[in-house]
C-alpha cells in the first residue's frame, strides 16, 4: 500500500476523556446510504454489531464468517427489525490469505463505497498451530488476514473517505497485548507455532502468542491513521466479555482473566459500534480505545514503540507482496 503522507491525526481534534454512558439505539446516528463490512459476524460481537447497526438503517451490511447456517440465523434476526436493510454474508477463513483475498473481491465487485470496516474476526489462547500459510496461527488469524483485507479494500475505503468525509477502520484489540512477548512481536519465529513464546502462567506462549497478535493489531491500526490520515482508524478492547472465544479455552488458560471485572455480553459490542459511529470530534484518530471510550494507557514498552509499528508496516506489506505475487 503506497502512503498518501505522514502527518498523522491531521483530522481530528482532541478527544474527550470519556463516554460515559452509551445508548446505541439513541446514540448510534442514522447510517443512510452507509456499506458495512464486519469480519467474523455469524457470533459475539460481530453478531451484535450486526444486529445493532442495522437498526439506523445502513444501504448494505456484509460480513464474514465460515458457517452458513448460522449467517442465515443472524440475517433472519436481523431483518426482523431491519427488513429494507441488504445484508450478505461472505464465506471467509481469515487465517487463509487466499480466502481473505476472495472476500475482499466480492466486496470491491459488488459494492462502490465501504463506510465502515469492522476488523473484528478472531482466536483467543488456542493450541500451537500453523495456518495454511505457513504463519502462527493466532498472529494470521487477529492480525495478518485483516491487513490483506486493509490492503486490498484500501482504494475502497480512500475513495468513500473523499467523496463522504469519513471511512473508518475499526480493529478489534484486547488488554491481552500486555502478555505479548517483551520484543511485541517476534518476527524471528512467526513462521512456526511459537510453541515455547513466553513464561506466563495459567497458559504460558498461548496467551503470549495471543498477545502478540493483539499488540501487533494496536499498532497496526496506529500506523495506517499515519500513512492514510484520510482514514479514522482506531484500535478497540470490548471488555473482558464471557464469548465463544472462551469456549475451547481450559480452566488454567482462563485463570488470568477470572478476576477481571466482565462487560454484559448483551453490551460487548457496544465499544465497537461506539468507534464506528461516533462523531468524529469524540475520537483521535490511531488511539486505542477501552470500555466507557476511553483512551487506552498502553502498560508496555512494545505498545508504544513507533518504531516496532513501522516495523511491522514494512514487514506485513513484504509477506503480501510476496503472496500477491504467487
């Protein structure tokens, strides 16, 4: 992806400190004439998302997963309350650099604006394992997959940002990016499993491997407000939320997160939706946001280092290239 400047947070003002309450039904502005991409929206929070924007009435709602049934489920649910709403599910593994690819053609052939990304497809603590492209499974499925998708639907985005004044990247992170290992990404071992990264406990590298992909997912979405100030993309933790991505995770692996206070799940997908349809005077453009709209502290060293986010620019666009080119 060529960068349009450097000057980065040019179009925004300052933030305010918090959201203190947020009621998406009369909070969530009308989206009228609005395309939606959600990744990873047959459950959770994509599922929420959904069903939530949906309700102000956008043109077209795509979204991602890989079970049929359940994305008839979630359509039928949401055209209960939004009928006139178009929505259409694209079969996709977004650990799968081919199917991201695939995906990101039937948006760009069907659709001539993209107002809204929603980065929010993932895995959480899972076993060590290889995606089909030879890369950490976790770090493909949070983090590589979506910035194939950032890449390929990029002229999409830059063009509704110029002709509508705003197109947005929302990239869903977590709190987890503390337990990334303490270089934030270790791009010497991200082609295997990563089986020995970190020493925490109750999970160890799973949780290491997960952070990783979360730190890397934060200062991604950091990098891309600079390169394409045109763009607001920001960088969201939901709320430690009891989801389906705890599901195969076991009780040892789950230890660091049972003493964490718990968002609703009825409620998890209300920071998402809040960085998505928010007046554009209420963010900061690259920030990292968590629960109640509040501007992330970035508790490590790798959070914060620009020049690992540059890093990990350059490194990402290399390994796309290289797979655009098979």
């Amino acid at each position: 992806m060529r960068a349009l400047g450097r000057n980065a947070f040019n179009h925004t003002v300052k933030a305010s400190s918090t959201m203190p309450t947020f009621n998406p039904e009369k909070d969530i502005p009308s989206l009228a004439g609005k395309v939606i991409l959600i990744t990873g929206g047959t459950a959770g929070l994509g599922q929420g998302s959904i069903l939530e924007l949906a309700k102000h009435q956008p043109e077209h709602i795509f979204f991602t997963g890989r079970n049929q049934k359940s994305a008839d489920s979630v359509i039928a649910s949401a055209k209960k309350t939004s009928p006139n709403v178009e929505i259409d599910f694209i079969q996709c593994d977004i650990s799968s650099l081919a199917s991201v690819n695939a995906a990101a053609a039937t948006v760009t052939a069907k659709a001539s604006r993209l107002d809204i990304l929603m980065l929010n497809a993932g895995i959480m603590a899972v076993d060590p394992g290889l995606s089909v492209d030879g890369y950490e499974i976790q770090f493909a499925t949070n983090c590589l997959g979506h910035t194939l998708l950032v890449r390929r639907l990029l002229p999409l985005l830059l063009s509704t940002a110029e002709r509508f004044g705003d197109a947005r990247v929302i990239n869903m992170t977590s709190t987890g990016y503390a337990q990334a290992p303490r270089n934030g990404v270790d791009f010497a071992t991200i082609k295997t499993t990563q089986e020995n990264l970190g020493t925490l406990m109750g999970g160890g590298s799973k949780w290491a491997r997960y952070g990783q992909s979360k730190v890397a997912q934060m200062l991604y979405s950091q990098e891309l407000a600079k390169r394409y100030p045109a763009l607001t993309s920001l960088s969201i933790h939901p709320g430690v939320i009891q989801t389906g991505l705890f599901d195969n995770v076991s009780f040892l692996t789950k230890l660091p997160t049972m003493f964490m206070k718990k968002t609703p799940v009825a409620e998890g997908h209300y920071m998402q939706c809040w960085g998505a349809t928010a007046a554009r005077s209420k963010i900061q453009n690259g920030e990292y946001y968590e629960p109640k709209g509040v501007v992330g502290k970035r508790s490590t060293g790798a959070s914060k280092d620009m020049k690992l986010a540059a890093r990990l620019w350059g490194w990402t666009e290399k390994e796309l290239e290289a797979f655009e080119r098979k």
